[in-house]
C-alpha cells in the first residue's frame, strides 16, 4: 500500500492483522524504522513464526531445519548488523544461510520458512510498515528473496506499506519489482475540514 502521510496506511495493515484468520495463517507485523536494520527486524518474527509452524507435527522436521537456518543467518549477519539482538542456539546446517551474503543468505532462510509453511498447511504473511526506511540493499535482498520463494510456489507473502515513494525505491532497488507487486494507492476515506464536517456534506 503507498500512500501520503496519515491517510491509514498503518490502520489499514492493523486491520488486516486483526481480521486475518489465524488458525489459516502465520502473520507476522514488522514495523521497519530509520535506526534498525531489517535482518535485526525479521530475525524475531520469523523466530516467533517457525515456533508456530513447529508445533504442527507434519511441520516439525522442516520447521526445525527452518531454525537451524534462522540460527545460522542471525549469526551470519552479526557481523554486518551489529543491531541483531536475539540469541538463537539452534545447532547450525553448514552451507545453509551462513555464508554472510545478505542476499543469498536471506533468499535460503525464505525457502525452508516457506517450506515449513507449505508442510504446516499455512502461509507466512509478512506485514511491513513503513517500508520507506529500508536502506536499499536491504530491500534489495527482501525483494530477491519473495521472487525466489514466488517461483518455487511457496506460501510466503509480503503486504507492505509506506509511502508513494517506495514504488520506485523498490523498483530501484531491483528492476522486476515492478511487475512482481501491486502497489494500490491510499486515499484518505473521508476528507475532513479544519471544523471536522466531512467535505462531501458542504458539496
Ligand atoms: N479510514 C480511517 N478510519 C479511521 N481512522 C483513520 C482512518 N484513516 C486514518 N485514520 C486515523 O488517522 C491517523 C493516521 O493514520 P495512520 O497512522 O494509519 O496513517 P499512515 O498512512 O500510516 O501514516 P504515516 O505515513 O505517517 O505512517 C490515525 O490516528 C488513524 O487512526
Ligand atoms: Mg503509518
């Protein structure tokens, strides 16, 4: 969703949060921030979503190899963002999503989330906020990631929000972002007065 600043964006992603059916799938709400990289943000809401996924027993394999790669991409990406903060000791998979490139690491972590969701009969929702603030290799690496997983036809999706913006950082950020989103455009649902009387009732 893009749109100016307070037309409801965040309301709207509030309301999608509240009104999802849970038990069908696993959603996950990350507001991105100036201050805070999105490894350091996705890393405990991916955590939070594989715990989910490993308590359905046809999950429970790919679900912990799931964690063993989460484990190993926090501790891969440490070194880049030192805002990493969360502890994970999940016996590491040598070669999965440990070789420090945020790119390929983040794109290896996605497909066994993706798989532990497809085994679990769920998808991963990812609501996230604010999307303007992600620095552009970040976004980048998030983008490569959901096209990866979309080919493979994995139960992973991305709704975000942010502001017009993002189109193009997006699309900066990786050319064929632009044909993989829909980008629907937020207008504010009643536009108010300075004395609050909405504006079609003085037409
Ligand atoms: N359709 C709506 N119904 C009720 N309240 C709304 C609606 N749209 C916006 N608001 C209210 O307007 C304010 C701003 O909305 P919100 O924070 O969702 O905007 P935003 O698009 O996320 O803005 P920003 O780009 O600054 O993050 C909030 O107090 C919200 O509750
Ligand atoms: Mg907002």
């Amino acid at each position: 969703m893009v749109g100016r600043r307070g037309v409801g964006k965040t309301a709207l992603l509030n309301l999608f949060f509240h009104e999802t059916d849970h038990s069908q799938t696993q959603c996950v709400r990350v507001d991105a921030t100036e201050s805070r990289s999105l490894p350091s943000m996705l890393t405990p809401a991916f955590h939070l979503a594989l715990l989910r996924m490993s308590t359905v027993d046809a999950a429970k394999a790919s679900a912990a190899r799931g964690l063993r790669a989460l484990s190993s991409f926090a501790r891969g990406q440490k070194a880049k963002f030192a805002d990493i903060d969360v502890e994970l000791d999940y016996e590491p998979e040598a070669g999965l999503a440990d070789n420090g490139d945020l790119d390929g690491d983040l794109t290896a972590l996605l497909i066994q989330i993706g798989a532990a969701a497809k085994a679990a009969d769920t998808a991963l929702v990812i609501l996230l906020d604010d999307m303007q603030y992600i620095e552009e290799a970040q976004l980048a690496a998030l983008i490569s990631a959901l096209h990866r997983v979309s080919q493979l036809v994995l139960p992973v999706i991305l709704v975000g929000a942010g502001l017009p913006q993002i189109r193009g950082r997006a699309g900066n950020a990786k050319s064929y972002a632009e044909r993989m989103f829909d980008y629907p455009e937020i207008e504010p649902v009643i536009q108010q007065t300075s004395i609050g009387v909405p504006m079609d009732a003085l037409k």
